[in-house]
C-alpha cells in the first residue's frame, strides 16, 4: 500500500494553527509530520490545544529542525511568510500560506492596501488564489496556494452568481465577525472587559479584504464594505445590499444560485419560508467547512434590489478548514476528505 503524503505546519500555537491540526490529525488521505513553534520547540500541542488531548503526543518542534515533507502550510502571522518563501520552499514542493501575503497578485495593489512594498513581489505570481470554488482546476495544478481572508470568502461566495451574472451594480457588504478572527494573540481589542457585549464597528470602509473581493470578482461594479465586530468566538455574517442593474424575482434568483453551486460540496442554500433558522446563522457552523448562503428580494425596489446574507466559521471555510479543502485539490483527493463535520446543534 503506498505512504501517505506527509504534510506538516509551520506555526502550530495560533487558532488557525490549532484547527489544522485537529483537521490533519483526522484526515485519512495524509500523514501529519511536525508542526513548527519558535517559543515553544519540545513542548506538547496539547499545551495551546487542549481539545486535542489523548487525541496526539506531538510536540512542537523549531522551525530550525522541520524536515522536508511532501506539503507544507503555514500558519504564520501576516507578513511572516513573505520574507521566508526561498528557505520554505527548500522544506516542500507544495505550500499553501495561510496568511495574507501572497493573496493578492499585483504589487501596487499589496502597497495601496497593507500600506508599504512587499517583500517578495517575484512571489505573487507563483501562487494561486486558494479558493476552490473559483480556482478549482489552477489550484490542482499548482505548488503553491494562498490562504483566503474570511471576510473577502463570505463576501465573493454571496456575490459570486450575480456578478458571473452580470447583474451587479452596486453592493454595500456589512459583514459581523468573531473575536477569533484577531487571532489567538490578545490586544486591547480583544482584551475580555472590552469585548465581552460589544458591537463594535471597527472597520467602516477601507478593509483590506475589499482588494480580495475586488480580484476575485473582478470588479465590474462599484463596491463597499464595513465590518463590525460582535459578540461571537467563531463565524462571520455578511448581509450584502444588492443594487441590480436588472429587476429579478425569487424564481430567476433561484434558478441563478442552483445553477452556481448545485454542484458545490461546501456551499447550501439556506432560505425557508418559516422557521428559526431559515436564514443562514454563524452558530450552526462551528466547526464545520460550510457556507451557507440565503437571499431576499426587496419587493417594494421592484426587484432591483437583493440582500444576499451569507454565513461561515472563520476559523474553517474562513481559514483552515478551506486549507484543507484546497489541499485535497492539490493532492488529487476528494475535496470533501477530512472535512465531513455537520456541526452542532444546540451549541
């Protein structure tokens, strides 16, 4: 029987680091070799992830002592990776980076967002954008692959079918996100006392992830977002104000979002005519690679306008679990390996 391939993780202590290793840990299709901390080489991962007690007995080793591997994903914070993508890349053939560095192709557009030059432009263009559901056959193909922001996934799968469409002509993105989303490092943000029962709106406009929409999408119709921070640990909503350039009614937008992603593995329609959750709900994906993705339309506009609400767990198809996902492509497998969790309910 041939060996799995191995896969190992540089930058193991973070909360995207902690959900690959739970994720890896189960997956049948690959091995899951060493996972790399800087502080805290030699010590156990359950020390970060005590979810993953007697589950595993790896401990952390020093980005010095990672072997070569067939795959590796880092999990680094952002701006780690893209001065280290030449000593990396001698570790593995394949990478996918979890972070924000090689998301974006164009090195002006890097500069106008994240505020100054990147450090590796010869890079960008090596990797590709590792969202499945729009780059499915480049990322199987490809040796190395970016992370996606969870805001930008949330948006670009709500969007997606309209703008393919061509009936976009102006959204306003209003997107709420968790506490996780600032990473498992407190600030003054995060800090409990200042958290705990805000809704906060720290982003108005401006938000780095409009420049992953805007390339995903491809433009074509002006666009905005705001993001606030809400009283959640895992999951990210948007509620997307559709302004159309043409009237549609429920059939034709049904008939639009079917055809997109009937054939989807991680993607649900969820709109009922009655029910508790007959919207998509953050919740209920906790833990999950779902998107759930539910839309209205404004009668009284005469169907020139549309809200498309969106759901996901930032941590998952917002982070690591679309890793995974992207790394069956990678490796031939079936997208869906590792990833079958349903969810909880009540949670």
């Amino acid at each position: 029987m041939p060996e799995l391939p191995v896969v190992s993780v540089v930058g193991g202590r973070g909360y995207v680091g902690g959900e690959l290793l739970r994720l890896l840990l189960g997956h049948p299709g690959v091995t899951l070799g060493q996972v790399t901390s800087t502080s805290h080489g030699g010590r156990p991962v359950t020390g970060d992830h005590p979810n993953l007690r007697s589950v595993t007995a790896l401990m952390y080793t020093k980005p010095a002592d990672l072997e070569t591997c067939d795959l590796l994903i880092l999990a680094q914070p952002h701006g780690k990776s893209a001065g280290e993508m030449d000593h990396w890349s001698e570790r593995a053939p394949r990478i996918i980076d979890c972070s924000a560095d090689f998301r974006l192709r164009d090195p002006e557009t890097y500069r106008h967002w994240y505020g100054q030059e990147h450090p590796a432009p010869e890079w960008l263009e090596k990797f590709v954008y590792g969202l499945p559901e729009r780059f499915r056959r480049p990322i199987s193909t490809a040796n190395y692959v970016s992370g996606v922001g969870c805001n930008a996934t949330v948006t670009n799968l709500a969007l997606a079918p309209l703008s393919d469409a061509g009936l976009l002509d102006m959204v306003v993105a209003d997107i709420k996100v968790a506490s996780s989303e600032a990473g498992a490092v407190p600030g003054p943000g995060s800090h409990h006392p200042e958290r705990s029962g805000a809704v906060r709106s720290y982003k108005p406009t401006g938000h780095r992830h409009q420049a992953e929409v805007e390339m995903v999408l491809g433009g074509g119709f002006e666009f905005h977002i705001s993001v606030t921070a809400v009283e959640l640990v895992r999951g990210a909503l948007v509620t997307a104000h559709c302004f159309l350039k043409e009237a549609v009614d429920d059939r034709r937008l049904w008939s639009i979002y079917r055809q997109a992603y009937s054939a989807e593995p991680f993607i649900r329609l969820v709109k009922q005519a009655r029910g508790l959750y007959r919207y998509p709900e953050p919740k209920l994906l906790a833990g999950t690679n779902w998107c759930d993705i539910g839309f209205e339309v404004d009668r009284e506009a005469g169907g020139r306008r549309v809200v498309v609400i969106a759901a996901l767990d930032n941590l998952m198809k917002g982070a690591a679990g679309n890793a995974v996902q992207a790394m069956n492509c990678m490796l031939g497998l079936d997208e869906r390996t590792g990833l079958g969790f349903p969810g909880l309910h009540p949670l």
